[in-house]
C-alpha cells in the first residue's frame, strides 16, 4: 500500500512572488479547505517534507537556496510549480534579474496555473502530484531505480 | 501467562498510543472548526516514513533514537507488569536523555537549540514525577504499581495536590502548548521541531512511536492515582485518564506556546506548592 499518497508533507517556498500564491498556499490549510483532511501537514522543513511547493519565479539569488531545499529532501519527492510565476516566470519574465520558472532549475512534475492560483486548483495539483508520488515510490524502492533518480537529481 | 501478558501489553501500547493521537488529531480540528484528518492518520504517516529514505547525518545520530525506544519499551512493560513505579521513572529519564543525545549528535544549530530545550524541559518536570513517587509511596507504602493498584483507598484521596501537579507536567510529556517548546506537532517551523529537524524517514517514525509509548506511559501515571483492588475503579481510572487526556487536549488548543524561563519557573512553583504542600500535610497526618 502507498502510504505516501494518504499522508503528503508539504514544503512550501516563496521564490520571487508577489505574496499572492502564499496567501492562497496558506488558505489551503483554513477551516474552509483543511487539507489535513488528507493528510496534508505544512512541515517547515525540507527533511520530513514529500512535496516542495514553490511559488514565484527563480531568480540568480534563490537558485542555490531552491537547489538545496530539494536536495535536502528524502526521496521519493515531488516540485509543484504554484502559480504562472512558478511556472514561466509571469510578468516578471522579462526581468533583469529573474532566470524564469522553477522548471529552469528544478524538476518540476505538476504545474498549476493561475495569479494567483486559487485553493481549489492548488489542491488539485497536490492530489495530482500523489499518483506521480506513488510512482516514483515503486520507482525508488527497487535499488536500480533510486540510483538512476539520484543520478538525474545529481544531472541538476 | 504472566510473561505472555506482558509482552500483549507492550505490543498493544503504541497501537492504543497512536490512536489516542489519532483521536487528539480530530478533536483539536474539530475544536479549529475543521473537518481533520483520519483517526489513523498518525498510522499512516509512521507507515510513509518507513517506506521513505532516511538520510543519515552520522552514525550515532540514528543509534540514540533507537536506544530512547528501547527505554520508552522497557518503561512501558515495567509500568504495565506492576514493577517498580521508580526504576520505569528513571528508564523513562534515560529515554529522554538518549533522545537529546540524538539531538546533539546532528551540528544543527536547530536540533541543538531543541536539545537544549529539552534538557530545561526534563529539569522542569522531573521533581513533580519523583515526588508523585514519592506521593504514592506515603499513601501505599509501595513503590510497586500492582501494590499500589491494589489497595483499599486510591491514591488521589491523599494525594489530590501531588496529581494535580503531575497533571500539570504531563503537558511536558505529552509535547502539548504551552509547553511544547523542545518538539511540536504543529511545526511550521524547523526550529519548533527542535530534535527532529534532523531526522527523516525510518529514523522520524522511531520518533513517532516513541512517542505512542510515552502517551501511555504518561496515562498509566494517571490510572495508578485512581485504581483500587475493586474492578469497577479500574474502570473509573480509565474514564480519569480519558478526561485527563481531553483537558490536556483543549489545554493545547487554549494556550500559545511559552518562553523556556516561562515553563520553567511554573513547573517549579506548581511542584513547589502543590506537590510538596500536599506531602508535607500527608507526613504531618500519618
């Protein structure tokens, strides 16, 4: 049984948002949503964490911040790209300073769109993040595969 | 049979430990106005940790998380076998200071700073635990569990001050605001998870069913106050130890988690007044 799909810990981190995702990250766990309905805990620590929702785009500063959360993560573990910032840059594309979306760094399984991205779709991209959790853990289990992810973690 | 029962006991403790904390899960979202997780959440989330990488710091790192096992193992069948009321308060001291070891085993400026809150949390508490020893030695003239549940009068008719005290701690014990300061449940942040920053996957769920046995650990304190050699007062040290796990529950929910000098300095005066007022009347009436 995939135990990961019934209790997900969440890390949540800001990248060069305008606060709007976090907000709406935060609301998720409001008496109107209540993830732990599912499990969900907000861990803030990316060592008891399974999924790193990011929000707002990745700048020259925060790459090794967002490179070091995700390797400080145990396996198996999923990237959620919260909001379009996460996910092309948004408005903040053209920036000077802002490289794009997490994708430009990190491996990112599931997007969700949106500015700011409602609760409704952030939970729907966590519980779409599950069924790829649930596949990486029958991937990581056999030996040949938590190497074969390790090395595309290390390819990064 | 003896034998046999005993090692019953302590394999159903984490299992009714870890449902109690399941229960505890829905009653304080229920108390936030949610909905809550599943009452075998807390099964569920063990589980996951079992199946997920644990990533290893040191070597001795995960070796003191196993040993305080051990220990809160070895404090749990003393307790429900009816030994020794002080050798399973010490085995659970050990326990404790192994896991901050383990603390201390990472270099994270995190786990350190929850080690050392730990370390002021178990002087906090410790005096009240020794004196409710104490306590119940005056009133059953026994250090031992079964005697002291097998006498005419329970022990909370002379000691009502000394388990009200130990009440007080168990807030410690069971890792409930305001005294949560070393390792919370609701850490949304690495530094109120204190000790456990550190640990991840297998080494986290040893954590988490330490912790199982510690709740019944702290609960088995409760149902020795109320127990006499009649059934039906065994049954009524249950129900104590529900409602004291309920207040202990709706005590999390009230209070905001406190300063080290906070807790400190009020476990003191609590033990302080309470506990040693209440032996002080004992001695002067026996």
């Amino acid at each position: 049984m995939k135990f990961v799909t019934k209790s997900p810990w969440i890390l949540h981190y800001d990248g060069t948002s305008c606060n709007g995702c976090d907000i709406e990250v935060l609301a998720c766990l409001t008496p109107l949503y209540d993830v732990e309905r599912f499990g969900i805990i907000n861990t803030g620590n990316p060592k008891h964490a399974d999924i790193l929702l990011i929000t707002g785009s990745v700048n020259e500063q925060n790459i090794p911040v967002v490179k070091q959360l995700y390797d400080q993560m145990a396996e198996p573990k999923v990237v959620v790209a919260i909001g379009i910032c996460a996910t092309s840059g948004g408005i903040f594309a053209e920036c000077y300073n802002v490289v794009g979306g997490v994708d430009k760094v990190l491996p990112v399984d599931v997007y969700v769109p949106g500015c700011a991205a409602r609760p409704e779709s952030i939970i729907d991209g966590v519980v779409k993040a599950l069924d790829i959790l649930a596949q990486k853990q029958k991937y990581a289990r056999k030996k040949t595969g938590k190497n074969r992810i390790n090395q595309e973690t290390a390819k990064i | 049979m003896h034998i046999l029962m005993n090692i019953l006991f302590v394999v159903a403790a984490p299992f009714v430990g870890g449902l109690l904390t399941g229960i505890d899960r829905v009653i304080t979202a229920r108390m936030q106005g949610r909905q809550g997780p599943p009452v075998l959440q807390p099964f569920y989330d063990v589980m996951k940790l079992v199946q997920k990488e644990s990533i290893e710091v040191n070597s001795m790192h995960r070796f003191f998380v196993y040993i305080s096992l051990v220990f809160a193992i070895f404090t749990t069948s003393i307790l429900l076998s009816g030994g020794d009321i002080l050798l399973a308060v010490f085995a659970l001291t050990l326990g404790s200071i192994f896991f901050v070891l383990g603390g201390y085993a990472s270099n994270s400026p995190y786990s350190i700073i929850g080690s050392e809150r730990e370390l002021l949390q178990i002087m906090a508490y410790e005096p009240m635990v020794l004196l409710a020893c104490v306590g119940l030695y005056y009133a059953d003239n026994s250090f031992f569990v079964k005697e002291i549940i097998n006498n005419s009068i329970p022990a909370i008719v002379y000691l009502p001050g000394v388990f009200l005290g130990l009440v007080f701690i168990i807030t410690f014990k069971l890792r409930k605001s305001p005294f949560d300061l070393s390792m919370s449940h609701h850490g949304h942040q690495e530094i109120v998870k204190g000790i456990t920053t550190e640990y991840s996957g297998r080494d986290l769920a040893v954590i988490e069913v330490t912790h199982w046995f510690e709740v019944i650990i702290t609960l088995t304190l409760v149902f020795v106050f109320f127990a006499t050699e009649t059934p039906i007062s065994k049954v009524f040290a249950l129900v104590a130890c529900a409602l004291v796990y309920f207040l202990e529950i709706i005590i999390d929910n009230a209070f905001a988690r406190l300063k080290w000098q906070q807790a400190f300095t009020s476990a003191w005066i609590i033990t302080g007044t309470m506990g040693i007022i209440n032996l002080l009347i004992l001695s002067f009436f026996r």
